[in-house]
C-alpha cells in the first residue's frame, strides 16, 4: 500500500502536488534563498559548514525521492539536487560577501549521493 504523504494532493498541469512534494518545492526554494541571501544576511548555525552542506542536500535528497515512485524520477531528483548545489555555489559569485567553495560543492554532492544509495539500497 502506498504511503498517503505520496497519494493524497491534487493535480494540477497533470503533475500530482502531494504534501510531501509540495515541502520538497517549499524547502528546496528556501534553501536556494538562504544560499543566496549577501554574507551579513545569511544563516548561520553551530555545526561546521561543511556537514550543514552535506545534512542539508542529504535531507532534501531523500524526501525528493521519497515523493516519487519511479526510478527515473529519483535519479532526476539526484541530478537535480546536485546540479542545484553547484548552481548555487556559482550563484554566490554574485553575491556580496559570498564566495563559491568547491567543497561546499562537494559536501552538497556527498550529501545528495548518500541519500540516492540509501534509497536505492531500501527501495532495491
């Protein structure tokens, strides 16, 4: 049976808006604000940056592809997230006070790789 986080919503231009989809669009859009938001503006936590990146894109990851059913839609919530990463990070180049780190890049894609194998390990 199917989890009703992935069956109950409504469809709309024929993509079917599920809650779960709806918090992956509403944290992927604050995570891209966050991202871009001038040094003096941006969060900033307790933990190293670093594991913020790889908790962060680990996280978003794996309810991406908890929000869809196919194989093919989780590999583009992988590629996705990743190119988004590294989008981001160019982005910052941008920005005033924000710089573009490679293992910023590297920490959203190990977080992203993570959850893709976790997910293909639990969903076979």
């Amino acid at each position: 049976m199917s989890h009703p986080a992935t069956t109950i919503g409504t469809t709309i231009c024929g993509v079917r808006i599920t809650p779960l989809r709806l918090t992956v669009v509403l944290l992927t859009a604050a995570m891209s604000i966050a991202s871009l938001m001038p040094s003096d503006l941006a969060p900033r936590g307790p933990i190293d940056d670093k594991i913020a990146h790889l908790g962060a894109y680990l996280f978003l990851t794996g309810l991406c592809m908890a929000s869809v059913r196919s194989t093919s839609g989780r590999w583009v919530c992988f590629l996705g997230l990743v190119t988004l990463g590294g989008l981001l990070e160019l982005g910052q180049l941008l920005v005033p006070g924000r710089t573009c780190d490679p293992l910023d890049m590297a920490a959203n894609t190990c977080g992203a790789i993570l959850a893709f194998s976790a997910g293909r390990i639990w969903n076979g």
